[in-house]
C-alpha cells in the first residue's frame, strides 16, 4: 500500500478498504477521509470517496478479455475522457448508471452516445463531494497527431477535500502536464504510438511532480523502465505498478 508522510498522506488500512476483486490504494485526505482506487483494466479505474462512487473510463471488453463490474456498486458519477472503445463503451456505461447517476464526458463521446453532459478542456464542476476539472489530452507527435487531436479529449483533475488525483486519459507529455500542480497521485498513460514513451511518462512526471506516479494504458510499454529511471534520478516520486492496467 502507498504510505504517505506526513499529513495527507497516511494510507487507511486495507480492512477499511471496499472488496472489490481488483487491486486497490486507498489514500486519505488531508480532513482524514479515505479515498480508495480500484485498478480494473488498461485506462479502467474506480474510485470510492466516502461512500461517493466513481467510475472512470468503463469498459466491459477489452479484446478476449471480459471485466467484471458486477462488484461495483452503481455510479454517481461516470467520466468518460473520449470517444475510443477502449474508453467509450456504452453498453458498461448503461450497467452501472442509475436515476442519478451523472454522466461527464468530452463532446465527441456525447455526441456518439446522445447522453450525459459535455465538459470542455478548462472546465471545472462539482458533482457531489469532488470537484472535477476537464483538462487537456491530446498528441504532439507529429504523425501521432491523428490519434488524439488537441481539444477533443479530456484528462480529469479529481479534486477530494485536498486530495488531487489526475488521470491523464490519452495524451502525450504536452506542456500544460506541469500547470496542473499540485498533484498527489498521477494516472499517466504510457503506450506508443498513441500516448506517452516512457522517456515521455518520465519527463511528464518530472514536470508535475506527483508524490505517486501510477503509469496505466500501458499494453505492451515495459513500465519498470518508468520506475527504474526516476528511482535512479532521486525524483522523491512513488511509482507503482499494476498489471491490470497494462
């Protein structure tokens, strides 16, 4: 489990934690409530925030692979960072909506689906207990630029009482990364050609600064090279790595 030190950063201890057959860190916030990040799949992660459940980016397929979402509770809020099917899956959206459920996504998702409200790079909402933030997620790579075109997609700042987690949806290491501080935990996708290298997710973590480093979306990126690089550079970051999210 991450531990941090010292005031925002105790971990709550596992038992505390929702039983999910995925594998979670659970953080607190500096008003001493846990938040608990369960790891699903590639760019597939749920979030708990005292009894405030969010799913972000659902999918229920991944190639052969089937997810299981029975375990999760039904969402307060689905964020949904762009139009791909490795992020947009309708079908996983519907299963874990209810009447209330609020459904926040980039334009060209809302546009495929008819659902849900659109929110635009730079704007910022509070749904229930979190104040989240679309921010930018797009390629600089010149022949990568079809991929993910600047504006389309979102990355989200998720914001619990001090606690700020972001989770990068698919971009590359664009310069507005290092305007987003300060940030606790970083979700940063790493996998070529369509998102970060691992020099990238190094410089990208190097410019933010987060005390975890948590690399995902990263298929067939050898991700201890990301972890290797910045304990070798003293960084003072965290890194920890999940299979699930390759």
């Amino acid at each position: 489990m991450t531990k941090f030190i010292p005031t925002l950063c105790a971990v709550v201890l596992a038992a505390c934690s929702p039983n999910y057959p995925y594998p979670t860190e659970t953080f607190t916030t500096p008003t001493g409530n846990a938040v608990t990040v369960a790891m699903i799949h590639h760019g597939s992660i749920a979030l708990d925030y005292k009894g405030f459940h969010i799913q972000v980016d659902p999918v229920g397929r991944m190639g052969d692979q089937t997810l299981d979402y029975s375990c999760f509770p039904k969402a307060d809020c689905i964020l949904v960072t762009h139009e791909h099917g490795d992020h947009l899956d309708p079908a996983t959206i519907e299963a874990l909506s209810k009447n209330s459920t609020r459904l926040l996504l980039n334009a060209s998702s809302r546009d495929k689906i008819e659902r849900g409200d659109a929110i635009a790079n730079g704007e910022t909402v509070q749904v229930g207990p979190v104040i989240i933030t679309a921010v930018p997620a797009y390629n600089i790579t010149e022949d990568h630029l079809k991929f993910h075109p600047k504006g389309n997609g979102n990355g989200y700042i998720l914001d619990f009482d001090g606690l700020r987690i972001y989770v990068s949806g698919d971009t590359e290491d664009i310069d507005e990364i290092a305007g987003f501080a300060p940030i606790d935990v970083a979700f940063l996708s790493t996998n070529q050609p369509y998102t970060m290298t691992p020099t990238q997710c190094v410089d990208a973590a190097m410019a933010l600064r987060p005390k975890v480093l948590i690399p995902y979306h990263y298929s067939n990126t050898d991700a201890q090279e990301i972890k290797k690089v910045l304990d070798a550079n003293d960084s003072g970051i965290q890194v920890l790595l999940f299979e699930e999210l390759r």
